[in-house]
C-alpha cells in the first residue's frame, strides 16, 4: 500500500472509542447519558447541556443524503487521484448529520435523499476512515 498522503484525524481521548471502533468496521454515535442527546463529531462534553457523562451507541450505518456538492478540480495534490469528490452531508437515523464523501458510486447518480450506508477506508495501520456509498440492491 502506497503512503498516505492526506490528513490525517488527531486521535484525542474521548474521540479513541470512535477509531477503535472503525477499525472493527463499526460506525459509533456518541451519545450523551445526561439530557439523551446524539453526539457529532465525538466531544468531550455534550453540545447541548455541557454534561462529561458521555456514552456511545453503534449506529446502523444506514443514513439518507441531506445534501451534497461534486467537485472536478482545483483540490490538492493528495487529493487529485480522487477525483470527482462527492462531499456531502448525510442524515443518521441515530440523530446526527455527518459530513462525509460518496465513494464507489458514478457522482452522475448522486441525489438528495439517496439511501447510503457507512464503508470503512484503511487509511494507516491505526486509522480506517469512515465513507458512505450507495445502498446496494
Ligand atoms: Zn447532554
């Protein structure tokens, strides 16, 4: 495998249930256990009511495109080999929305409120990095 060359996440500790968890191919939602909140991206203390008390849930990894943009060109160097990049947001039903980019689809057959589910990238032996791709079938 090739080196890679793009960015990388900085792995904090409340964030490393979320990368242990993707290594096992596993999409987990942070969940707060004091006002019952869904957590994106992992924090350390809940968005909503300030609590530490937090937990995780694994989500289905189903989730429905709320919007989303193609990009042909002008990115960087690291970049380029993807293109075109499908970045988008997609909805959970766990309760959060998540940025992310299409993968393994024509972007031609992209739409809003398409059906995509999560598919995991090795980017480095301790990071597999989390994409979605149409719901085959
Ligand atoms: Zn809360």
């Amino acid at each position: 495998m090739s080196e890679y060359l793009k960015p990388l996440p900085v792995i904090q500790s409340f964030s490393q249930p979320f990368w242990d968890a993707a290594k096992d191919g596993k999409l987990l939602v942070q969940k707060c256990n004091s006002c019952g909140s869904s957590i994106f991206f992992p924090r350390d203390r809940c968005p909503e009511c300030w609590s530490e008390d937090l937990g995780w849930i694994e989500a289905s990894g189903k989730g429905e495109i709320y919007a989303f943009s193609v990009t042909y060109e002008g990115v960087e160097k690291a970049f380029k080999e993807d293109l075109p990049i499908v970045l988008a947001w997609i909805d959970l039903p766990e309760g959060i929305r998540m940025q992310t980019n299409i993968i393994d689809c024509n972007p031609d057959d992209v739409s809003i409120g398409m059906a995509v589910e999560v598919t995991f990238k090795k980017a480095t032996d301790d990071i597999n990095l989390p994409y979605f791709k149409p719901v085959s079938g």
